[in-house]
C-alpha cells in the first residue's frame, strides 16, 4: 500500500511510539473546533450497503479495530468519529498491568510486520468503564467489544474467577466479548487450550447471562499457532455451547524466529487467512467469525472476506499503514 509522506515520517520512530504520535494527533483533531466532523469526512466510509448485523449486532460497517489497539477505550469518541464499525478495546484485566519494561514492540520493516512482547497493558476494568461511560455521541452508533485477558501475575486458579469479574462487571457497557485463549506473550504463561480449561472459562459466562434480559455474544480468540486439532476442537465447543463465534487470529510465537513476542502484520496475513478459511469450512459457514491478523491492504481484506469472515479487526495495518486502510477495506466490503 502506498503511503503518505506522513506515515514515512511518523514510521522513522519506534512503533511504540508511531502509535502513540498518531493516537494523540487523532485526539488534537477531534478537538479542534469541526475536528470529529473533518474526522468523518476524509476517513469514515459511507456507504449505508456497508451495513451488517453480525451476533444480531448492527455495525455501520463491518471494518473494526482489533485488541491491543485501544486497550483501555481512551479514544473511542475518535474511533467513532472516524467511522469504525467496532472497536474491541481490551484485553481488559481486573487491575491495571503496565506490561512489559520498554522496547517491547519491534517494527521488523521489510516484512512490514511487528513483534509485540507488550504483555497486555492496560489499566484495568475500573478505567475501562469509565472510558466507556464517558463516550459521546459519536461512538453512538460504534459497537464496542471487549477482550478479556490474563494478569500476567495471576496464579493458573485464579483465571476463572477473573474472567468472569470483567465479563460481569463489563456486561452492561459493551456489545460483545472476545476471550483471548492466545498466549500473552510477557510470560510463560498458563493458556486454556484444552476442551475442558476452555468450558471451564465460558460456562459461568453463559450460566451469567442467562439471568440478563440482554443477550451479549462471546467469542473466543484463537492463536495462529494452534494445531489442526486444537482448532477442530474450539470449533466443535462452537458448535455444541452458546458460544456465539470465532476471532481468528492473534499473533504467532511460532515465526517469531526465537525472539521473544508474538509476529503481527504481514508475516501473519497467510496463516491468518488460512485459518479463517479451515474455521468457517469446518463450521460450514454458520457462525460469525471475525478475521485478523496482517491485514495490511485492500486485497488482504478483500481474501479474508472470502475465506469467511464476516467482520474484520485491524491493528498492525493502521499502526504501519495510517488510518486511511478503513476507508480502503470499506470499499471491498462495499464490493461484496
Ligand atoms: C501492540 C499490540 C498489542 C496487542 N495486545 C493484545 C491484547 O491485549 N489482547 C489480544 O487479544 N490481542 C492483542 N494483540 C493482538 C491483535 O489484537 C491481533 O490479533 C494481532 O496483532 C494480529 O493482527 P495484526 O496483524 O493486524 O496486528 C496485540 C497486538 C499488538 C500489535
């Protein structure tokens, strides 16, 4: 994808820091006096055909942002404003963690790809309500997910427990949730692979919401790295549970060449794309499956939708190609 000379700028600093840089001019143009309605007209696609209802969720169009992005929903007013259809704040925690010591994400430049080692910061459940209370009317018609993850410090048998504090503490703020079965990659860390350590997590959600009077769908994310059988697995739970859907994937610890963190961006477009594909033909195209990992271009979303997605989460594609990928994505959708 061709790049403006502001993303060749922004790009000569560490990744870290090109998200931050492009996080808080986002915020200075919302400011402005007309700045979310500039937002709006020069990034959020318009098309009304761009519709979708997903999980029996409306999304004004079916591009979102992906976990890791906007962790704590801090600028969801802006996200909003530039026309996401969703965005998957998280992965939340019961408290803060401030993830691994810095440099922990690293631009591998030639593959147009990342390293993230980050470990989930984030600054808690607490911070995240708020941020989701104080949105205004532009995230109005923006779905929001949230992504629940492990404290990295948590010992394996508090896991339960944890999840479902978020998952219940946050049922009434958000449109959906994602549990992320994917390995964060700060630690050795404990990761429900097994049919019985993934139930044991998403029963008492499913026992929580049945007492609601509103329905909020959960999906899990699997990880790149799964083999064919894990991923037949989680299908079949898909299948027989009220688990609701499938994001596929997070980032991989399997290219990442020994060192330390999880490969996202273009290194992970294939294997993403596959995985997609294998989960949707598995589950004969009947649940909803959100596609991500190294969507960069136009034609990488355009191949994810075909291989079965129904909505798409970006991350390193905005952090290594600007905001304009939405508008770009959109029109494949728009196509489809
Ligand atoms: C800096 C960074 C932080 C991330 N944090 C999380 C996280 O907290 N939880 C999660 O489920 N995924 C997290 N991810 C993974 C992304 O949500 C996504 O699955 C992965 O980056 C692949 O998509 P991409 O190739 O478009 O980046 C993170 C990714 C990056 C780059």
């Amino acid at each position: 994808m061709k790049r403006s000379l502001f993303q060749h700028i922004i790009r000569l600093f560490p990744a870290e820091t090109t998200h931050a840089i492009r996080m808080a001019l986002l915020r200075f143009v919302g400011y402005l006096p007309l700045g979310k309605w500039a937002l709006r007209k020069s990034l959020a696609p318009s098309d009304t055909s761009l519709e979708r209802e997903v999980m029996g969720i409306h999304f004004r169009n079916p591009i979102g942002i992906a976990a890791g992005f906007d962790s704590n929903g801090d600028y969801l007013t802006e996200l909003g404003a530039a026309g996401f259809g969703f965005v998957e704040i998280g992965s939340v925690t019961p408290r803060p963690q401030p993830g691994t010591p810095r440099p922990r994400l690293r631009r591998l430049r030639k593959q147009q790809s990342l390293i993230n080692n980050s470990g989930a910061p984030n600054r808690g459940l607490e911070q995240a309500m708020r941020n989701i209370r104080r949105r205004n009317r532009h995230t109005y018609d923006l779905v929001i997910g949230c992504n629940i993850g492990k404290l990295t410090t948590s010992p394996r048998s508090r896991i339960v427990k944890e999840y479902l504090r978020v998952f219940r503490n946050m049922y009434q703020y958000v449109d959906f949730f994602v549990i992320n079965l994917a390995c964060n990659t700060s630690a050795k860390q404990y990761v429900p692979r097994t049919r019985e350590e993934i139930l044991s997590l998403v029963e008492p959600m499913f026992e929580f919401r049945r007492g609601q009077l509103d329905y909020r769908p959960i999906l899990v994310k699997v990880s790149p790295d799964m083999s064919k059988e894990e991923l037949d697995m989680v299908v079949d739970i898909l299948i027989e549970t009220p688990l609701d859907g499938i994001e596929a994937v997070a980032g991989s610890t399997a290219l990442n060449n020994g060192e330390r963190g999880a490969v996202c961006g273009a290194m992970l477009t294939e294997r993403a794309i596959e995985v997609v594909r294998y989960v949707a033909e598995r589950s004969e195209h009947n649940y909803p499956i959100i596609g991500c990992g190294g969507m960069m271009t136009e034609e990488d979303v355009r191949r994810m939708f075909e291989a079965g997605a129904s909505l798409i989460a970006l991350n390193s594609g905005i952090r290594e190609n600007g905001l304009k990928l939405l508008r770009r994505a959109a029109k494949v959708a728009t196509k489809k």
